[in-house]
C-alpha cells in the first residue's frame, strides 16, 4: 500500500493553475527557500499519511475540474506515490501541473522520478528566489522558475490568459488558509491578519 505524506488537500481552486483544479500539497522539503512562503511544509514528519488509492478515489468524485495540481514542500521527494496519482489522474482525462524546487534536468537523472515525469502536463521548475522575486508570470514567484509543457495540453497561452491571484479560505475554525501566488505578508497586513507560528 503505497501512502502520501500530505500537508493540505484542497479540493476546487482556481488559482494554482489553469481552470478549477484539485490541489495536493505533499509534506516535506529539503530546498527550504530563503524567503518561502510554504514553512510549514517543510518538515517531512508532518502532515498526514493518506493512502493514494483513497486519494485517486477522491480525484474520481470531483465534478468540474480540469485538472490536479501538485506542490508542496516538494512534490519529487515522494515521487513514487505521486507517480501512481499522476498515472491515474492522466486516465481520467484531467490535466497535471507540478511544481519543483529542483531542476527538470537533475530530474530526469534519476529512474524513481519517471513516471511523475511521463504524466505531467506542465512543470514549473526551480527554486524560489527572493533576491529575483517576480510576481508577473502566472503561478511564479521569482524570475528564475522556468514553465516546461511536457505535453500539449497547456500551452505559451496561459501567459495572456491568466494572472496571480490569492484565495483566502476560512476554516470552520476561524482559521485562515491562504494559496495562490502574491505577497502573503503584504495582503495579511492589509487585512489585518496574524500570523500563526507553528
């Protein structure tokens, strides 16, 4: 039974890719970007283990996506589950766009990434940079991540049809979840939110 360390799953968001997309933000970092957005996923003994095939399932019973968003911590360091999603996800007809700290030319060096690889429609790469932050492409935060259309499906379109944009989800708990790609302090300031420490 092969399982996912998992950080969050959401499951309809429209601004971690193109259209609505199911999201699995995997649990676990070694790049540890100065400056990420992301800390809480970085520690590889959190978050939860979920079995993929109850994953695949839940995929299965979405209605009105377009596809599944892979991101993190980092999606490669538990490439050999996201390799079975992926496979699935891709049967299903649904688009795959992945995000990496790494580089898709490292990637291909090692055989446990390739079935990730073969199922990926699009693969934005590198690490974050806060010396070249750059909020100006989709889904970016700096200058140096670079867009792979590893298939057809996504194209140099995405460019002119969408932009960075913030959701903000308030939990049943008074908690807020914030994703997407912007200045999270900046919008936090402005609307007056705290951070938690974890």
């Amino acid at each position: 039974m092969v399982k996912l360390r998992v950080f969050k799953i959401l499951k309809r968001t429209k601004v971690e890719g193109p259209e609505t997309r199911y999201c699995i933000w995997v649990q676990g970092c070694s790049h540890r970007c100065k400056g990420c957005q992301a800390t809480h996923t970085w520690p590889h003994a959190g978050g939860e283990l979920i079995d993929v095939n109850k994953i695949i399932e839940d995929i299965k019973s979405q209605n009105g996506i377009e596809g599944v968003t892979f991101l993190g911590g980092e999606p490669f360091e538990q490439a050999e589950a996201l390799g079975e999603i992926a496979e699935q996800v891709k049967k299903m007809g649904l688009g795959i766009l992945c995000f990496t700290g790494g580089y898709i030319e490292n990637l291909c060096k090692d055989p446990i990434n390739k079935k990730l690889l073969d199922n990926i429609d699009l693969l934005i790469d590198g690490p974050f940079q806060i010396e070249n932050i750059d909020y100006s492409r989709p889904w970016c935060g700096s200058s140096n991540q670079r867009y792979h259309f590893l298939t057809n499906r996504y194209s140099e379109e995405i460019f002119s049809k969408y932009n960075n944009k913030v959701e903000v989800n308030i939990n049943k708990d008074g908690t807020v979840f914030m994703n997407g790609m912007g200045n999270f302090d900046e919008i936090m300031r402005k609307v007056d939110l705290v951070k938690l420490k974890k």
